[in-house]
C-alpha cells in the first residue's frame, strides 16, 4: 500500500510539473493573448453569460448567431472570424475575414 500511495504522489508531482513548463497561447508578439467578448458568433444555446434581453446567462441565446449574445474568443480573433466587439443588430452569419 506504501508503495502506491509513493507512486501516485510521484505521478502527481510530474503531472503538475509538466503542466507548469507547457507555455500558454500566445499572440504573435510573444505575450499571452486574452480572451475578448465576441458578439454574433456563438450558435444557439452556446453563448456566454448574460447576452443581453432574452438571455439571462450562458447557453440562453435562442438562436445562432444572436448579435446581442457573446463567447469569449482568443485575443484578437473576434473580428477575423466575422465576429463584432460590441453589440449587433440581427443574426446574420458571422463571415470570416480573409487574409
């Protein structure tokens, strides 16, 4: 018994370690991108907290692409996938910049 409570105490230990040395997301300048709300994207039901009316909370927007309801996205990523910063009339789909 000993000797598992060992080994599970060594599994955990390098578990949290390797954890530790994984580098976290970062934006193309090095540094750690944070999330941002983005508007417009998310589908029915998978949106973020409080979405404004109609929604109370996460996985309360009624329908895909509710321009009032949000989901957190990396840094920098809201607006190239066709997403809003703020706020927006209707539910058209969201159109991915190019390039």
């Amino acid at each position: 018994m000993k000797n598992i409570a060992a080994i599970t105490a060594a599994s955990a230990l390098v578990a949290l370690s390797t954890i530790a040395a994984t580098p976290a997301a970062a934006d193309h300048h090095g540094q750690k991108a944070a999330k941002e709300k983005c508007y417009g994207v998310a589908k029915a039901g998978k949106n973020d907290c409080a979405a404004g009316p109609g929604t109370s909370c996460a996985g309360t927007s009624k329908v895909d692409y509710q321009g009032n309801a949000w989901k957190y996205v990396d840094g920098n990523a809201c607006e190239k996938m066709g997403g809003s910063l703020t706020p927006k009339k209707g539910n058209a789909k969201p159109v991915p910049q190019q390039g």
